[in-house]
C-alpha cells in the first residue's frame, strides 16, 4: 500500500518556510546593541514597542529574537555533537565485540535510568555552566537513545549478503565502514539529529531558566522567562508570555520538520 507524500511535503515546506523566517529575523537582530531606557521599562505592547519592554527598558521582541537565536545555536551545535556521540557509540558497540558491546549497553542503560532534568544539571555544574557547559551537559546526555538505534540497523546491516562479501574481498574494516554502512546509517542519523533538536533546546531553556546555563547579559529565552517570573505579580504578564510562544514556536517547528523528514524518509524505504 502507498500512501501521498503531499502532506508530508507540505508540512516541511511550512514549517520549513516559517522557521526560515523566523531565524532570519533572529540572525538580523543577533547582535543587536539595545540601548537600557529606565523610563520605559515594563512597558505594556504598544504601536512603539510591539510585545512591550523588560525591565531595564529594552525591545522585547528584539530580546525574544536575541533568545531565539541563541537558542538555536546551542540547540544545533549540541544535537550535531550528540548525534556524532551516538554514531561513534552505536557502530563500537555493533562491531566492537562482545565485551566492548556489553560495556557499552551498561553506559547506555545506566544513563537512561537516571533522570534526565538531574543528569543535564549534574553535568552542567560540574562543566561549569555558561554556553560551553549548556551545550556540552545536553550534547553528552542525549545521545542514549539514538545510539540504540544505530547500534540495531548496523547489526541489521552486518548480516546483509554485500557486507559479506566485501569482507571475503579482503576490504578493510574501515573501508567497509566508510563505503557500506555510513551512506546507509546517514539517513536515520540525520532524522535523529532533527528529532533531538527541539529536545536540545528545551533542555537548554531549563538549565538557563534554573540558573545552571548561560549568564545574566546573555539573550535567551530561559533567561527572559526567569525574570519574567519575578515580575508577574506586578501585572507584567507580556514579559513571560512572548518569550515562552517564541520558545514554544521555535521547538514545534523543529519538530513539524523533523517529523515531516522522517515520514519522507519511510516513503522512500
């Protein structure tokens, strides 16, 4: 049975479309300087300033852009080197033998069994928080699961007639790698790495929203949210409602991509 690939197509061009846009807007205002303004501070959205200002006076909308971008940073950067993690583990623990493979499943199993939320804040603290620790805790604490999945299709892959083959052809072990598995591992590999993006910077909003991740100057959208808590009780509700609908929207669009290539993806196979 086939199935239409046109709403898998048409979601990826949507939402591909409007995260497009929306990273375009943060990567023009990145490096915006916004100037403090104490006499406009906590101002309600107005015709000036289109979701209010912050505390200290400042745009919030183009605070909420500075956060989104930062965001996606950490969130790309972390999801890459977590994915490479889990390439690197998976293939070792198919084709390493058995030891290495038991050894490697322990590692694995012990770090799903932990929680995740005091997994990311044990490693966060002890890297020493700021960007680097944030996108090193999330890169080292997500890569269990697709490891996993790697680990299967490369036993699955092993057992093909052509990997046989090329090993009674005398090929080495690394050309086997290079030339067989990786151009089959690379699809599932890549949809992996889509899939944990949004996680990633979940993940990175709550070290920052907690205090474990970046500091005080830095833009992020855990860190608006943060602050915005210390002023609800003033009224300042646009102070955490636009920066968690910039978050929320950054991570559903992620997914809805993510989700619209891997359904891609299986109406190739």
């Amino acid at each position: 049975m086939t199935h239409d690939p046109r709403p898998a197509i048409w979601k990826l061009f949507i939402a591909g479309g409007l995260l497009t846009l929306l990273l375009g807007c943060a990567t023009y205002y990145h490096q915006a300087d916004l100037p403090l303004n104490l006499l406009a501070k906590r101002q309600i959205p107005s015709a000036e300033y289109w979701l209010g200002t912050d505390n200290l006076g400042r745009d919030l909308l183009i605070r909420c852009l500075q956060g989104v971008y930062t965001s996606w940073q950490i969130g790309l950067i972390a999801s890459l080197t977590s994915g490479a993690i889990a390439l690197c583990t998976g293939v070792l623990s198919a084709l390493g033998g058995k030891r290495i493979d038991m050894t490697l499943r322990w590692l694995i199993d012990s770090m799903l069994s932990i929680p995740h939320l005091i997994l990311l804040l044990l490693l966060c603290f002890t890297l020493g928080g700021g960007k680097h620790g944030v996108i090193m805790a999330v890169a080292l604490t997500h890569w269990p699961k697709l490891a996993l999945l790697i680990r299967a299709e490369v036993l699955r892959i092993k057992e093909s007639d052509f990997i046989r083959l090329a090993a009674k052809l005398g090929n080495s072990r690394w050309h086997i790698l290079r030339v067989h598995y990786l151009p089959l591992l690379l699809p599932q590999i890549l949809v992996g790495i889509l899939l944990m993006f949004p996680h990633a910077i979940l993940h990175a909003a709550a070290l920052s929203f907690l205090g474990f991740g970046l500091a005080q100057h830095e833009a992020s959208l855990g860190l608006l949210l943060a602050d915005a808590l210390r002023y609800l009780n003033t009224g300042a509700w646009w102070l955490a409602l636009f920066p968690g609908l910039f978050l929320v929207a950054l991570v559903m669009l992620i997914e809805q991509c993510g989700q619209a290539v891997q359904q891609l993806w299986q109406e190739i196979l």
